[in-house]
C-alpha cells in the first residue's frame, strides 16, 4: 500500500520515516506494531497521547 504524504518540514518529514520504518519492520517480524512503537521510543512517548478505550 502507498501512501502520498507532503510534509511542511524536513524533519517531520525523518520523524515520519523513522516511525514508518519501525511500523513496517514490525509488521514484517509479526509482534504488536504498537508495542514496538511503544519499545523503540521508549520513555519519549507519551501515553496520554495513545488511544484510550471506551
């Protein structure tokens, strides 16, 4: 699947890469995608900004 994105800087642009990477990687080798995501950004995250469930 491709997506278009146009970014308004260079370094959203490599902050999107780089979670993209991640996600893809992920997805290939078969664990939680969220997890991963979770385990490479580590303490940078913030878990009030995920999704909550009802």
């Amino acid at each position: 699947m491709i997506f278009w994105v146009v970014f308004r800087s260079t370094s959203g642009a490599e902050a999107y890469a780089m979670v993209a990477t991640v996600l893809q990687t992920a997805h290939k080798r078969g664990p939680d995608a969220l997890g991963t995501l979770i385990q490479a950004l580590g303490s940078t995250l913030d878990p009030n900004l995920l999704p909550q469930p009802p």
